[in-house]
C-alpha cells in the first residue's frame, strides 16, 4: 500500500512537472538592483536583493508580499469575517470590504468550518496557493472568534500555507498577541490618513468600546490605534503591509506623510491603491462624484514614495473569496457547494516538488533578465518607455491579445525593467469575434505604453493599435517578460539613434472603474 501511494505520488509530480515549461540550467546570479525608472528596487521586486534571509523566507512564496512571487504563488480568501466596526466612504456595506477588495462584488459567507474545508479542496487542486487570506467580507478582527477559529482549523490540517489578514485596525492592538501566537506572520493594515481632519472626510464614524465617535474625534481614535497596532506588529517581528487607497482632492497631498509615518513604525511595504468610484457602487464618493485618480496620477505616488520602503504595484483589490494568482479568479470552482462534493488529496509532497519546481524557474528568470541587462551596459540614455504584457504567469508573455483581461505593465530603461502596474480590461474576444468597442477601453487602459507583448493578435486589433501608436508585439510569444521588455528597449533605442522612429512621451491612461464591478 506503501508503495501504491509512493507511485501515485511519483506519478502526480511527474505530470505537475510537465505542465512547467523546461528550463536553461543556469546558476542564480543575483538580481538587478535597479528598475525602469533608475531607482532603487526592493527585495519584495526583484528577488532577496538584501533582504536577510529570515524576512526571504517569509516573503518569497506570498504572492502579495513578493512581485516576483506573484507571477508563480497564488493565494486564496475565505469570508468569514461579515462585520465591520468603522465605515469607510468608499464603502457600501451591500458588498466586500474595499479595503482590500474592489467594490462592488459580494462573497459567498462561510462558517470557520466550512472554510477550513475549502482551504484543503483548493490546496489540493491548485499546488501553487501557498497564502490563506482572511479580508471581509467586513473587518476580521470585528469577527474575530471566526476568523481565529479559522485559522486555527486550517494550521492544524494545511501546516504549509502562509495565514495572512487584513484590518482596518481599529482593534488590532487588542489582538496582536493572538496573532502572534497563531504564527499570522503577514498583517495588513489599511492607514488612510494620519491627520485627524482628512480622516474625517474618510470616515463619518466608527464604532469602538460600546460607543459610536464621528467626524474628527472618530478618525482621531481610528488612526491612533491604527499606529499603535502597527508598531506593536512590527517589534514581534510580525511583517506589516500598509494599504492606502489614493483619494484624489482628499488625501493625495496626504499620502506622502503617511507613507513617512508607516515607514518609521516598521512597516514592510507599502500599497497605494486607486480609489474605485462609481455611482452605481452606492458608495458615498461614488454619489458625490470623487474621482479615482488616473494611471500616471497613481503611478507618480508611488514613485514619490519609493525610496527605502518596498512599494506594492501589483495589487488586484481582490474580492474577499478570491482564488488563484493575484490576476485570476477562480472562485467560482469552488463554491460552498462544489466543496462539499469535491475528493480531497492535500499531498505535502506534491505541493513540495511545485514549490521546488518554481524555484528552478525563477532562477532561469532572473539569469536571463541579468544576462540581456548586460547588453545594455553603458548605454547612455535618459529615454524609458511602459510596456504591457499578456500572461497568464509563469514570468511569461503566454498570452493571447484577445483573451487577456488585464495587461501587467513593465518601465524599461537601461538600468533595467520594472514592474509597475497592471490594467483590467475587457476581453477583446468576445464568443470569437473581436469588440471594436473593447478595442477602445484597452487603448485607454494603455494609452500610455509604447508596445504591447502578446503570444498571438488578430489583424483588426493589430491594425488598431497602431493607429493608436502603440506596437503589438509578438515575435517574443512564450519567451520570458523582463528579458524579451529588454531586447524590446535595446533595439527600440537603436531605432531612435537611427532615425527610424521618433522617442515621444506618451499621454495619460485610464484605471477602469466599470470593468471592476464584474467578477
Ligand atoms: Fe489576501 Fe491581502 Fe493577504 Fe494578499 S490580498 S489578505 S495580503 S493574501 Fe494582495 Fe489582494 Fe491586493 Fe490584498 S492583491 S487586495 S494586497
Ligand atoms: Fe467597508 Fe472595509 Fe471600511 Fe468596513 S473597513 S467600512 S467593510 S471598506
């Protein structure tokens, strides 16, 4: 019997083995410590750069945490958690937390239990989730029996998976040793505003001690233990994330001195994320007309903001029950009661040869993003330009133009390319035929990269994305993103030392707000 299941376990490694692409056997050597823009990069972009190797450890396989990760690592959610004790303009109470998911979507509720049951089902399905997230649907630590129970559950049957959570804070100094004792060792932390007076147009209220406070003295008490929490996080060694959702005309000026203030409490990395504000989310900013702020709007904070603090670019504001890579969602595999029905194998083995399997990969990647680096050693050149990519991960250009619903998109000059963002849109194919009008959104949603890479493009799309000036490229398909955004930029520089083209600063895109509300 012993050997039966050492053959079906042989057997299943084997197969997940092949699905991964063959690999140059090369050495590691090193990462790139600068990106597109020139400026420092950080562990969490470009691999364990000099991070220590304990904080390595505990950010290399979280999809959130690590850029690089989350081309390979997936996580998932469990709402368990419905309360909320604040309230957030940006929030309609009839869906998920925005905090950390995008408005507009409701989650399937779970009992601790029958989350439990869903972790090992998606485990067992998907090798690469190695992150169990609880975000809400409200405020975990408002729910906090549920949402310790949970992962107390899912610790004793699934000990390899990452417990991440997510909070607003305002009872997280209540409950840091709980945490630490559960090993939560990633903690979010949505910190708007430090000033009392922009909080209160954030927040009308919150609701602490049996007691409901408004307006200045409401986001007095909210940011304080906010802060606190942090900092008590942070000296048990606990890795802190801060979310801040980019208000424009509210707390842009703002987020500067917020990301100082985070900074010099501990906190790891730091993710700007774009306010989502429409009419038809309900929400009070959607109503009176707040704006979310525009592609290079959002861009120039974070790039203001980097410096020693890690900025987080690839953030999906994913929904409280997300399932699988930060660009996927695969939730709707595993309903309640799909769950429920479903064979459940958790094999620590082959989980283990995935982990081993990437590990390989990412190492390829980064030995030929070094080698083509090379290649532009002492080119001297002010010139950077946005790239976006098609993939479906694996570091990748795997994706076909038509199929894509969002695009990643890389700054590449000659210190190297960076990711800094992604852009949702809709599918162009659509039942086989291409959408003029989806065409439109995603020229708008790119308008501001001068090429985009993709495995396959039809004629008519190809045709309209020149006119828009930006060049489809498909001649890299299959090939890795950072080296192929590389020999991209090298020859692009060559055609402008020739004359063949001309360098110009593109305009503005936009982040969609529509497209958010699907799921
Ligand atoms: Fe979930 Fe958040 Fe943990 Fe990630 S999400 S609790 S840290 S495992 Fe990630 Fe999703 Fe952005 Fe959150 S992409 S919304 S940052
Ligand atoms: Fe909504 Fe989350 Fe804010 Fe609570 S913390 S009001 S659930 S966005």
């Amino acid at each position: 019997m012993g050997d039966a299941m050492e053959l079906g376990t042989r057997k299943a490694v084997a197969q997940l083995l092949v699905m991964q692409p063959a690999l140059p056997g090369s050495a590691p050597r090193g990462c790139g410590s600068k990106g597109g823009s020139g400026k420092p990069s950080c562990g969490s972009a470009a691999g364990q750069g000099d991070l220590s190797p304990e904080i390595w450890n505990k950010v290399k396989n979280h999809p959130c945490y690590s850029e690089e990760a989350h081309h390979h690592y997936a996580r998932m959610h469990v709402a368990v958690a419905p309360a909320c004790n604040i309230q957030c303009n940006y929030c309609n109470r009839k869906y998920d937390c925005s905090n950390e998911s995008r408005p507009g979507v409701v989650s399937e509720r779970l009992t601790p239990e029958q989350a439990a049951r869903k972790v090992l089902a998606v485990a067992s399905s998907i090798p690469q989730m190695t992150v169990l997230g609880i975000a809400g649907p409200g405020d975990p630590l408002a729910n906090p029996e549920k949402t310790f129970r949970t992962f107390e559950l899912v610790t004793k049957t699934a000990p390899d998976i990452k417990l991440c959570l997510s909070t607003n804070g305002l009872m997280l100094p209540e409950y840091v040793d709980r945490i630490q004792a559960l090993n939560i060792d990633h903690v979010t932390i949505t910190i708007n505003m430090i000033d009392p007076e922009i909080g209160a147009k954030i927040y009308p209220w919150i609701y602490y001690n049996r007691k409901k406070y408004e307006g200045v003295e409401a986001a007095r008490i909210l940011s304080e233990r906010q802060l606190l929490g942090l900092e008590m996080l942070t000296e048990r060694g606990i890795l802190c994330k801060v979310n801040s959702v980019m208000i424009p005309g509210v707390n842009d000026h703002h987020l500067a001195e917020v990301n100082r203030a985070v900074k010099s409490r501990g906190a790891f990395l730091h993710n700007i994320m774009p306010l989502i504000s429409a009419p038809e989310h309900g929400t009070v900013f959607g109503l009176n007309g707040t704006r979310g702020p525009t592609a290079q709007e959002l861009k120039a904070l974070q790039d203001s903001c980097e410096g020693e603090m890690n900025m987080m670019r690839h953030c999906r504001q994913c929904r409280a029950d997300a399932v699988g890579l930060l660009g996927e969602d695969r939730s709707n595999e595993f309903t309640t009661e799909k769950v429920m029905v479903m064979d459940v194998h958790y094999d620590l083995e082959i989980r283990k040869a995935y982990r081993e399997n990437v590990e390989r990969q990412r190492t390829a990647v980064v030995a030929a993003r070094n080698e083509e680096l090379k290649t532009l050693a002492g080119t001297d050149s002010d010139i950077s330009i946005l790239i976006a990519v098609a993939s479906k991960g694996g570091g990748r250009i795997n994706q076909h133009f038509g199929h894509a619903k969002e695009f990643q998109v890389y700054e590449v000059g000659t210190t190297g390319a960076k990711f800094v963002g992604h852009r949702r849109v809709d599918n162009y194919c659509q039942g086989g035929f291409g959408e003029e009008e989806s065409l439109e959104t995603v020229v708008r949603a790119i308008n501001d990269c001068a090429a985009i890479f993709m495995s396959r493009i039809g004629n008519c799309p190809r045709e309209g994305l020149l006119k828009a000036g930006i060049e489809p490229v498909d001649r890299f398909a299959l090939e890795y993103i950072e080296q192929s955004a590389l020999t991209y930029f090298r020859e692009y520089l060559e055609r402008v030392r020739s004359g063949e083209i001309e360098h110009r600063q593109r305009g503005d895109a936009d982040i969609r707000q529509g497209a958010l509300i699907a799921t």
